[in-house]
C-alpha cells in the first residue's frame, strides 16, 4: 500500500499545514504549476515527488518534471498532466490518449477547481483534479487530496480544505 498526498497550483506558496497532512504520505504528486523549484525541494523534505509542469512553470522546473506522467501504483494505472479539461471536454493534446489507452484514473489541475468524478464514457475512468492548493486564483477554498493505493485499488480518499484562498 502506498499513501499518496496530491496538489496542485501552488503558484509558488505552500500552505504551512500541508507538512502535517502529507507526513505520513509515501509520495506527493504536485499536477503542475508549482511556482519555483523551492516548493518542490519543501515538498521533498515530506516524501519523494513526482509531477508535471504547468503553464507558469520555467524551465527549471520543465527541466525536471515532464509535461506528462505516466505510472503503475500498486497495480493501477496513472495518467497525470496539468491541463487537462474535464469530462466530456478533454483538451485536445490528451484526448487522443485517453480514447485509445484508458487510464484507471486521470489526474490533472489548472482549472483551480476541486472535482472527483468516474468518466462512464472512459470505461468508467476516474477523474482528478484536487483544486487549487496557492493563494493565487479565483477559487474560493485551496484544497489538497490524500488517498491509499493499495492492491488496484483507490481508497480512504481524503479531501482536505486547507481554508479560504485570502488565509
């Protein structure tokens, strides 16, 4: 089994709580627009990262993390990008990929907005997107998800309102 902490859209803060919800994490996964390369180095203080870039990220985070990321966890299948649509409206770089090699589960941000839903049309795919976790945006809470993978399967989901976006 492994714990997994998942954010997204630092824009370069990262909340002082999210040390004490991720500690027990395995792994964070960060679906882009870190901000710097100093969110990532706090957020391996926690646990080893894996990511993607986003929109606002320089080169030194391209450098290091892809623009797509694909991965087996305990025997389910990852696909994480940072813009990435949301079901039913898929942007069109992913699309493709989605149809014809179905994640188990699709994780991307940008949208700064919290959803957690199973695609029907996508073999039942479920779809990620945990918010926003930085101060910069339009949402109105900044959100972080923890959940366990364990023997192909997601469980113990845990959405984490860290508090209003101004806090």
């Amino acid at each position: 089994m492994k714990k997994i902490g998942l954010l997204s859209d630092t824009h370069n803060y990262l909340d002082p709580s999210i040390p004490d919800y991720f500690k027990e994490c395995d792994e964070i996964w960060h679906a882009g627009d870190f901000g710097t390369l100093t969110i990532a180095d706090q957020l391996r203080e926690i646990a080893p990262v894996f990511g993607v870039y986003g929109n606002i990220d320089g080169q030194d985070i391209r450098q290091e993390f892809p623009l797509v990321l694909r991965r087996e966890v305990e025997g389910v299948d990852f696909f994480m990008t940072h813009i990435g649509g949301h079901p039913g409206r898929y942007a069109l770089p992913v699309h493709p990929q989605l149809k014809s090699d179905t994640p188990d589960v699709f994780i991307c941000g940008h949208s700064h907005i919290l959803k957690i839903v199973r695609d029907r049309a996508l073999n039942n795919m479920l779809y990620l997107n945990p918010g926003a976790a930085g101060r910069h945006g339009f949402q109105l809470y900044r959100t972080i998800v923890r959940f366990d993978v364990d023997n192909g399967k997601l469980k113990n989901m845990d959405v984490v309102n860290l508090s209003d976006s101004k806090g």
